[in-house]
C-alpha cells in the first residue's frame, strides 16, 4: 500500500536544509524502499542522496555521482543502498540490464531522472521532486509505502525544531512542558544558564497562524501592553521563541484567592479600552453580522445533533440572532482578541500600567464589536466571575468608553459567544477527545439564559427555547459517551 493520497512540501532554504531532509529520509527507510529524485540539472538530487546514504553509513564516505557509473552501491549495515543516475539512458528496458529489478524488491533504491524508468517504476515508490525557489529549494513528496510520508513529516518537524532552537542560542536548554489550550499548540518552558523562554510549537496547517501571533505582538508592544517578545521565529514550521511572562495567571491567582478579582480585572478593563481606542491593524478579518450568526450555528449543528439525533433546522436560530446582532451590535468596529480571559491573562506586578497585564493567545485578533472582549473576560466559560465584579467592570467599560446601549449589545454579544461555545466545546469531546469540556458546558448555558432574559433578545430566546435542549445530566451522559479515546500527541 502507498500513502499516493497524501504530499508533503518542505522548503529547504540551503544546502544544510537539503542534507537535514537526507538525514530525516536515512532514519526511516528500509529495504524494498525506492526514493524517486527529480528535478532540473542542479536542483540538488545528488546532494539529498549523498546526504542520505552517508547518514544511513554513519560515516563520512565519499559519494561520487553515478552519472558515468550509472549505479553506485554501498553496504549499509546488512541493507545495499543502490545510487543510480539514469540520464544517459536511452530506453527503459536499459533498466534490467543494471540489475535494478532485483534491487527495488531486497535493496534501498534511489534513482536520479526516474522518468527514464517508464512503466517500470516501482509501485510504492517515494517521489521527491526538487524544485530551485529563491536562494533556496522546495521539495515536493509524494507516495511511498504505508506510513512513510507520516513519519518523515513527524521527523522533519522535530529535526526542523532541533535546528530552529540551535541557530536561535537555546540547542542545549531543557524542555518542560507547559499546559496547552483547545488548540493543537504545544508550550514548553525553555531553562539555560539561568534564563528561561517559552516555544511555542504550532503545527503548520491549522487554524492558527504563527505568522499573525507575530504581527499582533508586535501591535500590541508597540501599544506599550505586554504582549511576549518574539524573540526568534520560523513561520512556515510553525515554531515561535518567546519571552516569558511567568506563572501568574489570573486564573491561578483568583483561585488561591478569589478577593482579588476586581483588582486584577480593574487593569483588564482599562487595557481593553485603552485598546479600543486606537485604529486596529489593518487587513484584519471584519465579520459581517449574518457571518457572526452563522458561526453559532454550532449550537444547533453540533450541540442539539449530539444530544438529540432530531435536531432542528439551525436556520431560524441564525435568522433570529442575525437580526439581534444588526439591530444592538453591528456598529463601528475596534480590535478584538476573542480570548480574552482568566486563562489567557497574566499579572505582572513589577511593571507599571496597563503593563502589568501580561497578553497570551490573541494570533485570532480581528475587527469586532467593543463589548466582545469584556464578555470573553466577564462571562468566562472556565470559571464564574463574581455578579457584583461583572456589574462594577461593564460600569467601569461604559464610562471610560461611552458605548451607548451597551447592556443590549452585551447581552447580544454574550448569546452569540455562549451559542457558539455550546457548539465548540461539543465539538472537542465527540471529535478531538477531549471530554474535559463537556463539564463546562452547563456555565456555559447559564451565561446563555442571562444573556436571553435581556428584553432585546425576546425573540432569539423563544427560538432557543424550541430548538435547544437543557444540558441535563441525560444530555451531557449522551455527548460524552459519543467521546472517542484521546488521539496521541
């Protein structure tokens, strides 16, 4: 079986990133396998293949060229490594007169200008084709046995973070793994000769792009806020050096004492407004309001489909909520960081200001409504904020802001974002395993019931009423039985 459905493209900026796809290719392949390298005169075949065959020796050896030999071979530990360069040949039958049927079934093959090989090419064989971009290469992989372009894309990535964290100053810190999000983002605190650095590892491919957590820090420090330092960065693998900014979450702190609340969450509510008062970077996603009700669709589509296999029509709902967000919270729009909570916040006393909140997860930032970002913090889905702190940081947002209408547009904004976090949360037991969330869900639905009993929203809750059902213990047992075993990191 082949992995023809899959590919793989990889940049290889230098020389160095050509031998280090060799490297990564030596640890995993085994006999019967056959590696394809083509590409123009120069794009760097032979250099993947020495590098390869001199890693799978584990010696320095010369390596020549086949191109006049036709056929180099090694002994490679009890496997033949067979390098063969088929230019000069004129027709594919050529081919059995090298002996290359019998190598493809017992040897490790790699075969330059492999269209000279015509209908002979090997079922299961691994296509790499180099391509010259810029200074550097790309690399285009295809095919190859069962499994294979999974593991060579695994052990690309860990090599590629090896290199990363060596040419940043960090190759000898140790590693200590931080709690990760609802993402596929990993953490680790980074310690070396008594400093510390967080990597961030963020899997090229998802819905987060490293690139723009790179150009948000930036805003966000140049806005004087505190935001970590981006202190090393390769975008296109996805690895991020970052300044660390501690343990002390609000999250951590409210819960070894929760009268702290207002005093950290006072500073929250001034870094929001001094935010929102500057122009946001442009370029921004700037959601319509039907693409804003259409996201909480979730709550029908995932969270009443897992709890009930009847589950109704979302349309109405998003009609319902589309009209509420046009009517109470569609006006000019400011920069929003969407998670903006205690689990996402840090207190860093021994700096002045608004500073002294520390910035995590805002790679999501976009244009929204100012009362996004205070319901994210106020109606916080992990933990419950106290009423008498809600009231006092909407009082304080309001005056500082002057938001007219605010507490309908609060508590539109605070439906949509429990409606989609229903869904969300739902989501991430039934398809990711992650069962944890389900526990959340009933504050999540009692935000929702707030938020509803607004006079504002007397029609959307008549639809919520009919289509979505209470997460009773029934409900929750059924979502979390649907929970498959935890994928493996």
């Amino acid at each position: 079986m082949t992995d023809s459905a899959r590919s793989l493209t990889l940049s290889l900026p230098g020389e160095a990133d050509t031998a280090a796809l060799g490297v990564a290719l030596a640890g995993l392949v085994e006999a019967g396998d056959c590696i394809l390298l083509s590409g123009h005169v120069g794009s760097g075949k032979s250099s993947l293949a020495r590098a390869l065959i001199r890693a799978r020796l584990g010696r320095e050896e010369e390596v020549p060229s086949p191109s006049f030999t036709l056929v180099q071979v090694y002994d490679a530990q009890g496997v033949e490594i067979w390098h063969t360069d088929l230019y000069r040949l004129t027709h594919p039958d050529e081919v059995w007169e090298l002996g290359l049927d019998e190598a493809f079934d017992r040897a490790i093959t790699l075969v330059e200008w492999p269209d000279r090989l015509g209908k002979h090419l090997p079922e299961a064989a691994l296509l790499i084709r180099l391509e010259v971009a810029g200074e550097g290469r790309l690399a285009r992989i295809s095919g190859g046995r069962q499994g294979l372009l999974a593991r060579l894309e695994s052990a690309w990535l860990a090599q590629g973070l090896d290199r990363f964290l060596h040419a940043a100053g960090w190759g000898a810190a140790d590693r200590q793994h931080l709690a990760g999000d609802a993402s596929d983002r990993r953490y680790h605190r980074l310690r070396q000769s008594g400093d510390t650095a967080v990597l961030m590892d963020n899997p090229p491919g998802g819905a987060d792009d490293p690139a723009a957590f790179v150009a948000m820090a930036r805003h966000l420090r140049g806005l004087g806020l505190s935001a970590p330092e981006v202190m090393a960065a390769d975008t296109d693998n996805g690895f991020l050096l970052l300044e660390d900014l501690g343990d002390d979450l609000f999250a951590r702190l409210l819960a070894r004492d929760p009268t702290g609340e207002a005093g950290l969450y006072g500073p929250a509510v001034d870094l929001l407004c001094h935010l929102q008062a500057v122009p946001p970077p442009k370029g921004l996603p700037d959601l319509t309001a039907d693409e804003w009700a259409g996201a909480a669709a979730l709550a029908v589509t995932v969270y009443a489909a897992t709890a009930a296999p009847d589950h109704p029509d979302p349309a109405p709902l998003v009609s319902a909520l589309a009209a509420a967000l046009r009517t109470h919270a569609d006006g000019p729009r400011v920069l929003i960081l969407r998670d903006y909570h205690a689990e996402n916040l840090l207190w860093l006393p021994e700096r002045k200001g608004l500073a002294r909140v520390g910035l995590l997860d805002f790679q999501l930032g976009q244009c929204g409504q100012p009362g996004y970002d205070l319901v994210s913090l106020l109606q916080d889905a992990r933990r419950d904020v106290a009423p008498r702190t809600e009231a006092a940081m909407i009082a304080r947002f309001v005056a500082a802001t002057g938001v007219e209408g605010f507490l309908a547009q609060y508590a539109t904004l605070g439906a949509q974002r429990a409606l989609r976090i229903l869904g969300v949360f739902t989501r991430l037991c039934v398809t990711a395993g992650k069962p944890a969330y389900v526990r959340l869900i009933p504050r999540v639905w009692e935000h929702l019931q707030r938020n509803l009993a607004h006079p504002a929203l007397a029609d959307l809750r008549a639809v919520c009423d009919n289509c979505l059902p209470e997460p009773s213990r029934e409900v929750l047992q059924e979502i979390e039985i649907r929970c498959p075993p935890s994928p493996s990191r």
